[in-house]
C-alpha cells in the first residue's frame, strides 16, 4: 500500500519506493523482524497500532519498500476503520494496480518488478537527490494558480517549498488530499 499513491501522481505499477512512512495498509515482514517487534508490542496501546508501527519505525530507522501503485484492493464502503465520507474521497483517490502478478507461492525468485538494485540506499538516495536537484521550482502561489487555470505542467517532478501550516490547502489544490 502506498498512502501517497494518488491517480495523479502513481502510474508505473511495476516501481517500487523506499519510505520510513510505515504504511498501514497491507504489509509484510521477515519473521525476524516480527519476532524482534511483538516483544515490544504495547500490552495497552494509547494509539492505534498502525500508528504505533509508524513511530517504532522511525525510533529504530526502519524503512519500507512500497509500490509505486497500491496493489491491496480492500477498500470498503463501511467496516471500522472507515469514518466518513472524506474517507471514502480520499480511498477513492488512490491509484489501484490492474495488472496480475507474476509471482507465485513456488520457490523461484519473482521478476515482476524486474530489477530492483535501484531500492539499495548508495543508488536510491543518488537517485532522490539528482531528482530534486534538477526539479523545477514552484512557488506555493505559482501551484495555486495553475490548479485553477487550463494550463496543465508536464508530468515531471516539481518541488515546491511550503509552510507545515500551508500543506493541507495545497495538497488539495493539486489533488494529493481530496
């Protein structure tokens, strides 16, 4: 599951991600990382569990592989963990993997995501680091105009500084937040 894999912004179905945001939703673990995270595992949790893997995640920096698109299909209409209509905008924002996979439950390597060196920390932060450095700039009221005129930007990575304060309201105007 990808929390920020939105229908404007996640195409390839077959690209992977590193991220120390723990996702939520549909994930997997090496039995000896559960083995090591269930004796921490609050006996009374003050928060949600999702939540609680979100910040042992960080304390012990621990990143995720996630894919580009969301291939967990288990969006509801109702259940527990649906509280509203915003909810359901922002499920139905998501972009969803189409294609099967290629991998079975056998003991051969699975190629679906092809080769997947580019996820090691010396070549993805290389990666990450060329990418914002040779992205264009946007002001915050550079976004916020073009949300509401017909010009449409090239489908490339921008970057755009903003306040803490300020992302709820841009993220909306440019579809990261419905």
């Amino acid at each position: 599951w990808n929390d920020f894999g939105y229908k404007g912004t996640a195409r390839d179905q077959c690209r992977l991600q590193r991220t120390s945001y723990f996702p939520g939703l549909g994930f997997l673990l090496p039995r000896k990382a559960w083995l090591k995270l269930r004796e921490a595992w609050p006996t009374a949790p003050t928060m949600g569990w999702d939540y609680w893997m979100r910040v042992a995640f960080r304390s012990e920096e621990k990143e995720c592989i996630i894919p580009e698109v969301s291939r967990s299909h288990h969006v509801s209409t109702h259940g527990s963990s649906i509280k509203g209509a915003k909810q359901l905008l922002l499920f139905e924002t998501m972009a969803l993997a189409d294609i099967p996979s290629t991998c079975h439950a056998s003991k051969t390597p699975c190629h679906h995501f092809g080769d997947i060196s580019y996820l090691l920390a010396p070549k993805y932060e290389g990666w990450v680091k060329t990418a914002i450095d040779s992205a264009p700039r946007l002001m915050p009221q550079d976004v916020q105009h073009l949300a509401t005129s017909a010009t449409r930007l090239p489908d490339v990575l921008h970057v755009v500084p903003f306040q803490r304060e300020h992302y709820l309201q841009l993220a909306e105007k440019v579809g990261l937040q419905p």
